[in-house]
C-alpha cells in the first residue's frame, strides 16, 4: 500500500510513486554493489484492483476514480513499471508473485530479486527454499513496508532490506494509529484489507460512549457438521452473528425505506456510513458529515448501503460490523457490473448450520 499523500494526487501522484520507487531500489542496491547504471529495472505489483481502489476510497484518502489514475500515472511513468490485476481469487496475486520470481531466478540475465510483501507470512516456506546458500541470499532484496510476519524474522536477518516509510504505508488500514479513539478502545469501522468498507481493509472504533469488544474464542461455539453462532456478551445490547457450517459468515436481511435509499444514492458526496453508524476519524474526510442520523429508518437504510461495500477481513467476527459479508446480489455480477468481492463471499449459503 502507498502512501496516502501519493495516491490522493492521482496521476501526478502515481507518477511520482514511480519515479521514487525506482530511486530508492536503484541507491540501495548501487551501494550495496548490486546494481550497475545499464541494468534494467522491472517492477510488477501484482493486486486485487478492485480491492486496492475501493480500501482508499472506504478510508476516505479518495475515490475510486483518484486511485484509478494513480495507477494509470505509475503504469505509464517508465516502461517497465506495472500495477497488475491479479484478480479477486484468494490467493491469485500470490501465485503470480511465486511464479515471477521462479522466472526471473532461472533467468542468467537477472542479477537480482527485490521482493515486496514483508508482512505476509507466506512467504516464509516459498524463500526459505531459495536462500539456502550465501550466493543466492545476495541475490534477493527484501522490501519492507509493515514490519516481518515474526516466522519470516529469522529469513529476513540473512537478506538485505530496504525501508520507506516515505513510500509506504506502515501498517494495514485497520491498524492505523488514526483509528484509535481518544478512550483507547478500539471499534470497528469496517473490517479491512485490504484492503482495502469499500476495501474491506478498515477497521475502526464505535463512538467514544459505546464500547465494542470482538467476541473472545470462549464465546464462540462450533461443531464440525454445523454451523454456530457467536454472541458478543459484552456489549449493551447482545449481538448474535450468524455462521453456515463452513464458518462463513452470514448477513442476515435489513429491513430499510427504498425511497430514501435512493434518495442517499442521489446524493453526491455520499454520506459517511463511519460518522453516522459509528464514529469517522479521518483528518479529511471525502463524504458527507453534518447532522449525525438518529431515525432507526434512515440508520437501517444507510446500513443496507453499506453491505454492498466488502468487508476485507475473511474472518470478521465484530458484531458492530456493517460492512458486507456475502455478496449481496446472489450472483457473480450485478447488471453486467463485475462484482468487488472476494470469490468466497460469492453464492455463500445463506442457510444457518448448513
């Protein structure tokens, strides 16, 4: 993830992106001597692009269209530079990253291998593969944006890496010092990403005067054969979230007013779902703020709105969370629209237990 004052700027912001990311690789390998002023530079960032676009649009740094430029601005600033959509699969940016980095290692004409994703534990078992020796450690560069899951600390101690907090956001969306309330309790905004909410890759606080806890593992009970259900027992009002039996999460129906939804959806900006169903703490927000809503109508309808943005989190267990679960329309496309969420959220059997 970029940093938000890059991506706020779009095109001119993706351009820059670019152009600081190539100055940074290239001065941290040149004084490691690993880098020569007539090597080539490719850099493929492999993404779910409709997750990415959305998470900086649910946190309010911009809307989709800003994050869409950026991209266009750092695609087209040097040649071989590319954000790459790998698709909404669970694990397609991945195996696409696996798969790049097989290539270029068998590759005689690459000399070196810089790799993004410090924060992804997966990576642990695929590197551990090809730094066996000192000769092949020199030639993979570690790029660190949040810090190393902790099983992929010991790996990362042998491999140079390269830091940019200038570059890179430092933690997810959800982790944000940002969204922390002045009474230090966290609540839930949206769950993420990623990501990434528009994004699912938000997760914020409730207002200062309601405290949310998540459901401790205690409160959860589970069968192998059907589903369960999960009571937040501390809250004022108790919650219960409903589950089928593969753990996937169901978003019971809202009932909301038509007419004033559409009446919201006219509405340009469109307001805040964190600022009237919870509590908005961006320093500047894009959506519409004013008067906080009291009616249960016009809250249930701006509740209803928010499930058709995707919850990021896969394993989202905050009562308080009103972003979507499921997706909302059955199907894998809304009028010919391509559908934003997650291929596990698509067809979810909406049958408790089963």
């Amino acid at each position: 993830m970029f940093c938000d004052s890059y991506v706020e700027r779009g095109v001119v912001g993706g351009r820059e992106a670019a152009i600081d990311l190539y100055a940074l690789i290239k001065d941290e390998l040149t004084k490691d001597k690993r880098f020569e002023s007539s090597w080539k530079l490719i850099v493929r960032i492999f993404v779910n692009m409709e997750g990415f676009v959305q998470a900086y649009q649910t946190y309010g740094v911009a809307q989709c269209s800003t994050v869409r430029d950026f991209v266009k601005g750092f695609n087209r600033e040097r040649v071989f530079f590319e954000f790459i959509d790998a698709g909404d699969d669970k694990e397609a940016a991945d195996g696409r990253i696996h798969k790049n980095f097989e290539l270029f290692w068998d590759n005689v004409h690459c000399k070196s291998i810089v790799l993004g994703g410090s924060g992804d534990k997966g990576y642990t078992r695929f590197l551990r593969e090809y730094t066996q020796t000192e000769e092949d450690r020199q030639r993979i560069t570690l790029l660190e944006a949040r810090p190393h899951a902790r099983n992929m600390s010991d790996i990362a101690a042998g491999l140079l890496q390269i830091q940019a907090p200038e570059l890179f956001r430092q933690n997810d969306f959800r982790d944000d010092p940002r969204r922390i309330s002045s009474s230090g309790s966290n609540t839930s905004q949206s769950p993420p990403a990623s990501s990434s909410s528009y994004a699912g890759v938000v997760s914020t606080v409730a207002g200062a005067d309601q405290q949310v806890d998540t459901p401790s593992k205690e409160q959860v009970s589970t069968t192998a054969k059907e589903g369960f259900t999960a009571t937040n027992a501390t809250s004022p009002t108790a919650v219960t979230l409903s589950f089928d039996r593969h753990g996937q999460r169901i978003d019971l129906p809202l009932k909301y007013d038509k007419a004033l939804r559409d009446q919201f959806m006219k509405r340009n900006p469109r307001f805040c779902f964190d600022y009237h169903l919870s509590q908005c703490t961006r320093a500047s927000c894009v959506f519409a703020h004013g008067q906080k809503m009291v009616s249960t109508t016009a809250l249930d309808t701006l509740r209803s709105m928010a499930r058709s943005l995707q919850c990021f989190d896969p394993d989202c267990r905050r009562p308080d969370c009103y972003y979507g679960h499921r997706r909302p329309h059955g199907g894998h496309s809304f009028k010919g629209k391509a559908c934003g969420f997650r291929t596990e959220m698509q067809g979810v059997n909406t049958t408790i237990g089963c």
